[in-house]
C-alpha cells in the first residue's frame, strides 16, 4: 500500500489529538482510505509537556521550517493559528509542493486568496475542514453536497463560547461577566476571550462559508461585527417574553448588488432549529435553491472533533497525491464583475430597541416622534420601571423597516436630553431574506 509521509506543525490541543490520531489509527485509515498516512515528524515550541501519549522523539522538532523541507513529508498539516509564522510555514510548504492541511480559520479568511493561487501555481491542493465548526463536515457540504445549488442564505452559530456564555446567561439569569468567567473555569474561554465575544472568530469562519457559496473571497473587514458584551439578563428575558432566544448569529445571503454579511446578536424565534442549538454546539443552516434548507450540526472546537476533522483532511490530502487526476472542487476562485458587501443594515427587517430614558412626561412621545421622522413603524412597546423610578427601561418592537432607518433614529434619540444611557438594537430574524 502507497505511504504518504504527514507532518505536523503545531503540538497544542488540536495537534496532540491529529498526532495521536495518526498514530492510534493507521490502520483503520489506511483500511477505509487505500492509502496509509504516516507520521513523519511533529514541530512544536514545546517538546515536553505531557500529551498523554509517547511519542518516538526522533520525531519531534522545533525547527518547523525543517520540517516543512523535508523530502520525506508530502503533506504538511498546519495547526499553529494565527496569521503570523502560519502564514510563512504554509507559503513555504505550498511552494515546495507539498499538499497542505489546515484548521486555521483566520490565515484563510486573511490570505486565503494568496494561499489558493500559490497552490494553484504548485499543482498541489488546500484542506481546510476543520476550519469551520470543528467536527462539522460543513466545508464538504458546501463543495459537494451542494454543488449543482445556488446557496439562498446562511446562517450560523459558529462560535462554542459566545454560545455557552449566552446559554448560562439565559439558564441561570446572570450577567454577562459571571457567564464569561464560568466559561474560562469550565475551559470553554480563553484568558483573553476577546476574538470569540466580539465575534472575530465568527466572521472568520462566516468569511470562509460565504467564499465557498457565492464565489467571492470574503474580506473580514467587509464583515459587519457586533459581540455579545452588550447583551443582558434583561434582554434574554425580554426575548423570551416575545418567544425569541438570542443568539450569536453569522449570516450571509445576496443582494441584488452583492452580498449582505454580517455578525450580531439575533433574537432568533424560540421554535426555530437554531434557537434549540445550546452550549458549545455550533450550528449551520444553509437553503439552497434545490434543496431548501439543510442543518448541520456538532460540537463546533475541542480535541476530538477537531482532530476528526483533520484526519479526515489528510486521508482525502493523501488519497489526491496517489490520484492526480482526481476531481477537485473551487475554493477561492473569484467570480468577476463589480461587486459590493453589505452590512446587515442594508436589508428590511424588525428590531429590537431597549432604551433607557428618564422618568419625564412626554418623554416616550418625543421618541416616537423621532422614529416616525426617519419612517419606522412600533410595532409594540414596553416600559419596565427601574428601582429607582427616575428612569426606566422601554421596549421597542420596530416594524419592517430598511436598518439604516434604524440606526439614524437610534443616532438622534440618543443624543436626547431624556436618555440616560445609549439605546441597545438587536436584530430580529425572521428568515425571509428580504433586501432593499
């Protein structure tokens, strides 16, 4: 049976789990797969720590670029995150045509374009499942599943910590800070949690989704980004009075100029698939135009599922370097024409507005009168007095309405005299995909 040498840069979470993966399951793979991976050498800052299984140390190295270079390793699997030394380790490894495997969300929503050229240009492919959901097979959807679709929308919850976090919130009505600090404790958060809680991770992920359905390469910075710090007990219990739940949500669909993307909390309908999605599950409704909608759904990160992903990678990645006329799908190839991204406030839909506002006469009049002079229509409204009495908590449903509306309102309401704090807006989703 034909070998193919594998090398592993990076020796963390993820790695530990692809290298034991490797070593533990060689001949089930090679069984299922016809050809048989095999380790040729690890590369990690730290060679000592205990990963809870011997390895032989002949194949252990700090020197990553070594091991990129040699001959031996005709796939090198990449595992180090980042955009830094990933991105120079990957470069290296694809223009010595050497397949790549990686579980870098981040390199690929950066210089993904730069990566699929460079491979492109080598002759050699990119694998990239575990980017996206952890252990959920969504990348393969997409490529083969539902290839012969036009991707109508997607939507998901991509990120295991900001929904943990939200999901303690709603459970145990606390705050925002105890559930993070119950994240880091249970391992769920990092010490510094902030790409998953102002929702850099999910647009990562959403940027690499969103790339593979409508053929444009993604930039993140064209990814409208809100986090979940400005979420409170209040507002999951509002929601939950209204029948919603709120969630975390990526989302991409077209628009007759482009393409809308975006990252936001959502009050998502409480009967809805995604509502139910809790924890640190992450979640992936994708419609397509011949399929209607389809679900795929798992734990999002973690050793296991992630190795799983990545294994599943190299067997693929070693099965193509035996068979080069094998079939591979489009990635980042780039569709021409002009094109425009667009912020979720572009398209028509209800919100959410909690407003702070001071215990006056008149002063819920005043606001009102506001949102009519930019056009949005209350759909329904509830004040909720403080302790205090001197302000109170209002509640505005908003009708339909073009978001930018919106925002112009919410700008001129909150430099008020009357408003004590800014007015928090969240975005109400009702799955219509309607656009200006």
């Amino acid at each position: 049976m034909k070998e193919i040498g594998v090398g592993v840069l990076g020796w963390g979470t993820v790695g530990a789990g692809v290298v034991e993966g490797l070593l533990r399951r060689g001949d089930l793979l090679s069984a299922r797969a016809g050809v048989r991976p095999v380790l040729r050498g690890v590369a990690d800052v730290d060679l000592e720590r205990d990963r809870g299984y011997a390895v032989d140390r002949s194949l252990l190295t700090t020197d990553a670029a070594a091991l990129v270079d040699d001959p031996r390793i005709e796939v090198v699997v990449e595992l180090i995150g980042g955009v830094g030394i990933s991105r120079e380790l990957v470069l290296r490894a694809l223009e010595r045509g050497k397949t790549l495997v990686t579980a870098n969300k981040a390199l690929l929503a950066t210089h993904g374009p730069e990566l699929f050229s460079t491979a492109r240009a080598r002759g050699v492919t990119i694998h990239f499942e575990a980017s996206v959901g952890g252990g959920i097979p969504v990348i393969r959807a997409l490529q083969y599943g539902l290839i012969a679709n036009e991707i109508r929308s997607i939507y998901g919850i991509l990120n295991g910590t900001s929904n943990y976090i939200l999901t303690r919130m709603e459970i145990e009505n606390i705050p925002f800070d105890r559930a993070l600090r119950k994240a880091q404790h249970a391992g769920y958060a990092e010490a510094d949690p902030t790409l998953d809680i102002d929702g850099h991770d999910t647009a990562h992920k959403l940027a690499i989704l969103a790339t593979l359905a409508y053929g444009r390469a993604v930039p993140t910075d064209a990814i409208a980004v809100c986090g979940i710090r400005s979420v409170l007990p209040a507002d999951i219990a509002y929601a939950r009075e209204l029948g919603y739940r709120i969630k975390l949500l990526a989302s991409a669909r077209p628009h007759p100029d482009g393409l809308i993307v975006g990252v936001q909390p959502t009050f998502v309908p409480a009967d809805h698939l995604l509502a139910s999605v809790s924890g640190v599950f992450n979640a992936i409704l994708l419609d397509g135009d011949l399929t209607g909608q389809t679900m795929y759904y798992g734990r999002g990160a973690g050793r296991e599922p992630t190795a799983s992903a990545v294994l599943s990678d190299i067997v693929e990645a070693a099965h193509r370097r035996v068979s080069a006329d094998a079939w591979l799908p489009p990635c980042f190839e780039a569709r021409r024409g002009p094109f425009r991204w667009l912020a979720p406030d572009e398209s028509v839909g209800r919100s959410y507005l909690r407003m702070t506002l001071k215990d006056r006469p008149g002063i819920l009049a005043r606001v009102a009168q506001v949102l009519g002079e930019h056009g949005v229509s209350i759909a329904s409204v509830v004040q909720k007095e403080t302790a205090t009495g001197r302000q109170v908590a209002v509640i505005i449903i908003t009708h339909e309405t073009p978001g930018r509306q919106v925002t112009r309102a919410m700008e001129e309401i909150d430099r008020l005299d009357c408003v004590g704090a800014p007015t928090a807006r969240f975005h109400i989703e009702d799955f219509k995909n309607e656009v200006l």
